[in-house]
C-alpha cells in the first residue's frame, strides 16, 4: 500500500516569542506605490486594486537561499506584509484592522523575464512570482502594521530601494477589504502590500536585505 505523504503547514517566526505564525495563503497587491506603477508602465491613480499569490510553502526566513533556476532577471521588490488572525468575506474598512495579527518585511522576488514573457503572451504569471522560496519574510511584530515610514532595501550594503510607508496608494486597511470580497480571508493568510520604485536585478552572491521602520529586517544572500 502506498504511503500518504505526511505534511507540514508553513511558519514564521514572531517577534519576542517562541511561538511560530502558521501559513494558510499567501497574497500580493500589485503597483501600490505611483513611483513603482510608473516605473513599470503603468497608471498611478486609484484603480481597483489587483491581487495575485504565491503558494504558502514560498515563505522563508533570513538565511542563504539557491538561486532560482530558469531566470536571467530575478528582481527584488522589498513590502509591508500584513499577517492576519482575523475571517471574514466582505469586511467593511473599518473592520480590517481587527483582522491583524500583525506586519513583517518580506521581498516579492521576481522572475522578470518569466513575468514579461507571460505578460506580452497573456499568460498567468504564477512561474514568474510563486516559485520556490519567492516570499522571504522577517519576523512578524503583533499589532497594528506602521502607517509611515521607511521602507528600504539594500544589495551588499547598497541602496536599492527607498520610500515611505506613507505613500501607499491603497491603505492597508482598503487592502483587506478589496482582496475580502473577492474571496473569504482567514487565520494564517499573509498579504504583501506593494513595493515603492526601484526594483531591480540580484545577482549570484549577493546579500539582499530589507527594512521597514519599526520592523525587523530580513536579510538573504544567494548562493554562488
């Protein structure tokens, strides 16, 4: 007889505890930043937000990671992820915030080239943004995600990406409302909010790391 595999729910640590937060979904708002909708050709005002995700076993804290196959043009983008403890379908805006456990740094990492090629074909972008070890996060800080503030990243101690929290154009809160009636939230789902302007290529070797006022970084570097 054949053996049923036994599986693990992914988890992240939490700030000043042993206890981990388990991973139920993971989700991601595209060009919530004017500066990053512009750079990447598009329209900065206050269109409905657009999500997509990233399977829940891409989550992976600070530490080495390979670097992943099949790309010339992995990209870094840094962003607010909002963990939530929260259900609910079609929550009003100001209901979302009793939905967070609480925030952490994570970086969307992109495989540019694979996103392009889909985008100019019109094909799911699920092998350009969910492949393995896509969704590196810090350690989650419980209670109410910083409203402002920066958001940085680095590469081998220089700066990369900078911006302020403040500048989101679709507030955290909006966030989980719009992505909440598209479908049920639930304990253990992960959001990442955006990314502000000046994504770009990592390269083997390099050590990528990502801040957020208040938070505690996350630091990765890639193998050779």
């Amino acid at each position: 007889m054949l053996t049923v595999p036994q599986l693990h729910v992914p988890t992240l640590a939490i700030a000043g505890s042993t206890q981990r937060f388990p991973v139920r979904r993971i989700y991601c708002v595209g060009r919530n930043y004017a500066d990053h909708a512009r750079e990447m050709g598009g329209d900065p005002g206050r269109e409905q937000p657009f999500f997509f995700g990233k399977p829940a076993d891409a989550v992976v804290g600070s530490g080495r990671l390979p670097f992943p196959g099949r790309t010339a043009e992995l990209h870094h983008e840094v962003e607010l992820v909002v963990a939530l403890h929260g259900r609910g379908a079609n929550v009003a805006v100001n209901d979302a915030a009793a939905m967070i456990f609480g925030s952490a740094v994570g970086i969307d990492l992109t495989r540019r080239d694979l996103q392009a090629e889909a985008k100019k074909n019109g094909r799911p972008w699920d092998m350009a943004k969910g492949f393995d070890h896509s969704a590196p996060i810090g350690p989650i800080r419980p209670g109410i995600p910083p409203a402002d503030g920066l958001i940085s990243l680095s590469i081998n101690g220089q700066m990369r990406q900078n911006g302020d929290l403040r500048n989101m154009i679709w507030s955290v809160v909006e966030i989980i409302a719009a992505l909440s009636g598209y479908l049920e939230l639930a304990p253990g789902d992960l959001i990442f909010t955006g990314t502000p302007a000046g994504v770009g290529p990592i390269k083997r070797g390099e050590t990528v790391r990502g801040m957020i006022a208040e938070l505690e970084p996350i630091e990765i570097t890639f193998e050779e």
